[in-house]
C-alpha cells in the first residue's frame, strides 16, 4: 500500500472528507488530494500534522509499524524522536535547576562547600553535555533516515507515473475483403507526456486470434511537429482477432520503459456505422403509393419526413449523410435525393457516438408524387449515403412497403 493510500484510508476511517482535512492540516483540498494520488508527498511537517489530526503514527502513514507476525518496528519512529526531543528539553531544565541550585548552595552553606559544590556541578554538565551530544545525533540520524524513506517514496511515484498523455487509433479505409481474408489499414498516433532529446518511440502490436494470433510486430514511429509519435505507414488489423498496443520509449541515454496503451476489438461492426431508421411522424413503417394523376402513374410516400439514429465509431468524422429514393433498384438517377441535417449527439459507449439526423422529402411541386416510367414499380428503397472526411462512404437501405 502507497503513503497516498495510507492517508486516504486514515481519513475516511476517521470520516472526514478531503476539504474538512485540508482545511485541518492548513493546506489546500488539491495539494490533499495529489498526496492521495502519490503525484506528490507531504513534508516532514505536514506528516506529523496529518498523523495528529487522523489520531495514527506517522510511521503507520510511512507503512514502518510493526507487523502482525511480531517483527519490531524500526528504532528511528516518531515516537522515538519525540522520547529524545523530550530527553533533551529535560536535561535543559535539569540543569538550569542544577545553575541555581549551585548558586543557592555557595550562598547557603559558605566557603567551606564550594570545593564540592563545584565538583557536583562539573560532573552535572558534564553529563548533560554528553546527553545532549547523544540527542543531537540520534535527532540527525532519525531526520536523516526519514528524508530517505521520503525520497524511497518519491521515485516509486516516479516510476509509476504514466509516460503517456493520449492516444488514438483510426482507420484510413473501409473494410478490405479478398482471398486472404479480411482487413482494414489503420492509423496510430501516440502522445508522450513529456519529450526529451534523442527520445525515440515503437510501437508493439501483438496479435490474439485471426490469421497472425501470437505474435508480436515493433513498428517503429516518427516523432511530428506536433508532439505526437505516429507510424510511418497504415498497420494492418485482421477482422476477428483483437489487437493489443503497447508503447516502448528510449531516451538518450539508452533507458528503455513500456507502457500499455490498450486493446482494439477488430469485429467489422467496429469499423462501420449503425443506422436505425424512424419516423418523426410515428408510423415507423415507411410505404409508398402509385396511383395515376392527371393521366400519369405517380409514386407517393406515406411518409415523406425522415429520420435517422446514427451510431459512428468515435474516430470517424462525418462529413455529410443523404437519402436516396429509387425504384427497382435502379442504378441511374434516384427519383428524389434530400440531405439530412445533425439534430442531437450523444455518447453510446463501447467507442460509438450516437447522432440523430432528420430530413423531409416533401417539397411544394412535388406534392402530388413523382412521376414514374411506368406503372410497374415493384420494388422502392430509401438508401442513406454517410460520407466521412477520410473520403468513404457507408450505405445502407431500408425497403418501403407496397400500399394500396
């Protein structure tokens, strides 16, 4: 257990919240709060305050007291400073009293006893001399030891710190099929916390399940303008296995640290948006007319308003959607297009941000329906169009039923 956990233990077992604390101690929630995290360790003084105020040893707090299986604790605890501070403040007023009480002898009982007065009183300070030399080096041997445990606590913070600061991964294509399976090029950027001089980056990609399962690519990467680390070319994540990342950094001076970033899912639905289709004027089962007007086969809508829940992976940025109205399945002109328009946003989860996007076929000279070819339309489809700013597009369709 951590010196931040110890405290943030101490605290709610005295059950007191980290302003009430703070505000104890006389420091600020924040700095309260970055010693529970261990980002950043209390001074020696502030230790002994924290220890009074949650009524605990400061070496519980350091984790030194005795544990249960008997071993003793270490000599240099707080209880024991203080016994020597204690020590030390006794043989002052001892002496003192031993001063006047020398004084008050050679008046009270003349010449005669000054010989073993003074004797008495050398021997005294010279006792209290050597008992105070005693504390002043038990006194820096203890503050000498604590300063060590407290610098021992502050580069294991440092060596749990996390090296980094964000990172992210995008797909540069839509999914890839062929004889080889399925696939899709990605793209990887890694921000460092910090950037020193002649720090290089790698990326370490291991394989779990599909056709590479076990083992493990170190791609190296290139550090930009901007301060992120990114690998020179796309990487290629399989459909079906899930790949885990991990960052290595070496600094100047050769030091090696890893860090785990994460693990992607690569299922095909994680690379494609959802579409769920409604309506705004509540007969969520979209249909269609033909119907002859002014000696013309006409096709209608029973519901022209239109409207879309979209769920797209976070890393895809949407550049427009529309809807196409087309007849048996025809690849030429559609019979009418409109653009949807981004309502609402939310966020869905598992890396998916959910959009609303609303549009209406309905215009003024269009009102009594769409000419046909001929009256043989089998078949009508409402087709959405996503087209995302890496340059793809995402399609999917939803029939309409035949109305009488």
């Amino acid at each position: 257990m951590t010196l931040g956990q110890r405290i943030q233990e101490a605290r709610k077992n005295k059950g007191l919240s980290q302003e009430a604390l703070a505000e104890q101690v006389g420091v600020s929630r924040q700095a309260l709060g970055k010693w529970e995290k261990d980002t950043a360790l209390p001074s020696l003084e502030n230790l002994q305050v924290l220890a009074c105020v949650l009524d605990v040893g400061v070496d519980e707090l350091l984790g030194t007291a005795a544990q249960q299986n008997g071993t003793p604790e270490p000599t240099l605890t707080l209880d024991a400073l203080r016994a020597l501070l204690d020590a030390r403040d006794a043989d002052k007023r001892r002496r003192s009293r031993l001063w006047g009480g020398a004084a008050l002898g050679v008046a009270a009982v003349l010449f005669c006893v000054m010989a073993g007065a003074a004797y008495q009183y050398n021997r005294q300070v010279q006792t209290l001399a050597q008992n105070y030399q005693a504390v002043q080096t038990q006194l820096s041997r203890t503050q000498a030891e604590l300063s060590d445990q407290i610098e021992e606590l502050q580069a294991a913070v440092r060596q749990g710190e996390a090296t980094v600061l964000d990172w992210q991964w995008q797909p540069t294509s839509k999914v890839i099929h062929d004889l080889d399976g399925s696939w899709v090029n990605v793209q990887v950027e890694v921000t460092p916390r910090t950037v020193t001089d002649g720090m290089t980056g790698q990326l370490v990609l291991v394989h779990q399940g599909g056709p590479y399962d076990g083992t493990t690519e170190l791609l190296a990467m290139s550090l930009g303008t901007d301060g992120v680390y990114r690998v020179a070319n796309d990487i290629i994540f399989h459909i079906g296995e899930t790949a885990e990342l991990a960052v290595q950094w070496q600094d100047a001076a050769g030091t090696v640290t890893q860090e785990a970033l994460g693990t992607v899912d690569c299922s095909e639905e994680n690379f494609r948006p959802r579409f769920v289709w409604g309506n705004p004027g509540g007969d969520y089962s979209y249909g269609y007319r033909v119907q002859e007007t002014d000696g013309q086969p006409r096709l209608t809508l029973t519901s022209y308003p239109v409207e879309l829940e979209i769920e797209r992976p976070v890393w895809m940025q949407v550049q427009a959607v529309t809807v196409e109205l087309r007849v048996n399945g025809a690849a030429g002109e559609p019979m009418a297009k409109i653009e949807l328009a981004c309502q609402g946003t939310w966020d869905s989860g598992d890396g998916f941000q959910g959009e609303v996007w609303q549009g209406n076929f309905w215009e003024e000279e269009t009102k009594d329906g769409w000419i046909c070819q001929d009256d043989a339309v089998t078949t009508a489809d409402l087709i959405v169009h996503l087209y995302d700013t890496s340059g793809n597009v995402w399609t999917d369709t939803r029939p309409l039923s035949a109305r009488s």
